[in-house]
C-alpha cells in the first residue's frame, strides 16, 4: 500500500524518534526494518541533510478536490450555454475560489496546465480545438441593425402578400453564433 506524502513523514518521524530514545540499543538497521523505511530517506533525515516535504511545501496544490470538481462542472455548463472553455475563464474562475479563501490569484502559467495534456481538465473528458473566426460577411449578417431591417421587410412582405404564419416554413437550423472571436484555442466536452 501507498502511503500519502503526509503518513510517510509521520512513518518516518516515528522511525526518528524510536532512534532517538533506543539509539544505544537498537541499530539503525533494525529501525529501517521495524519501520519500513527508506535507508536513504531515513539516515539523510538523521544527518539533517534533507527535511520534511511538510516543511518545504512538498505537493502543494491550488484547488481542492470539490474546489477543481466545481471549477470542471462551470466549463461544462458555459461549453453547453455556447461558451466554450478557454484559459482566461479558468484564470477568472480559480481567482474567484481563491479570493473567497482570501488568498491571491494563481499565474497565467497555472492556468495553462490545468489545461495542458497532462491537466485535469482533458481528464474530464474535454478535448482542445482551434475557434476558427467567423466569416466577415457571415459576421456582417448577424449586426443587430441588419436583423431588426430583415424583420421589419419580412413583416411588410408578410402584410403586403397576406402571408399567414401556418405558411411560413424555416429550414435553417444553423442558428447564430453567441461570440465572434478570432482563431482561439478553446477546451469542448467530449
């Protein structure tokens, strides 16, 4: 069985201190084997030559488990409202956690591997693409302007024409585009 970082330096405390009260009776040896314990680890901590991971941060980790479960579950609600996921939502999202614990913002590097192929987030089943930018003339049709100026000519054909609603047919299931942005990596669910 593994041990968490934290049982190890607990194991090895205890080895530590066994050594320390029997140290004229007891070998070293003997104290690695009752312990299980690494040689190495246990004479370089005896000797002072390294310290406890506790005490020099060790597998320090920004998020919690329920802090980075919470921080996947937004990508998946904004990737499924249109908004796909990208590493300045996971920036504004981590530093919104973090200021509620009153601590800092993470780094724009963070942000990154949380994204990066070894992350979390391609763990939870996202996959990375490339946004390509919409087409100029596409982009053009979806200006408001131009949308209220096709209903108001649609509703005088309609007037002019006595076209009834039970008439009208829409085959066009493409629908429009919440943002426009230019070519941008952004994470999708699978």
């Amino acid at each position: 069985m593994r041990l968490s970082p934290a049982d190890h330096e607990v194991l090895i405390g205890n080895a530590l201190a066994y050594y320390g009260a029997h140290k004229e009776s007891v070998s070293i040896r003997k104290v690695i084997l009752l312990f299980g314990v690494n040689k190495t680890t246990f004479l370089n901590r005896l000797r002072n030559k390294t310290r406890p991971i506790t005490t020099i941060g060790g597998q320090n980790k920004l998020l919690t488990d329920v802090e980075q479960s919470t921080v996947i579950t937004y990508c998946h609600r904004q990737a499924y409202a249109g908004f796909p996921c990208t590493w300045q939502m996971i920036l504004a999202a981590v530093t919104h956690i973090q200021s509620l614990k009153g601590m800092g913002s993470p780094s724009e590097a963070w942000a990154k591997f949380f994204l990066s192929k070894h992350g979390p987030i391609l763990k939870a089943d996202f996959h990375k693409i490339k946004w390509k930018p919409m087409d100029r003339k596409r982009r053009a049709a979806q200006e408001p302007g131009v949308i209220i100026q096709f209903f108001r000519d649609l509703a005088y054909i309609r007037k002019t024409h006595d076209i009834r609603p039970e008439n009208m047919w829409n085959f066009d299931e493409s629908g429009f585009r919440n943002a426009c942005p230019l070519g941008v990596w952004v994470w999708v669910p699978i």
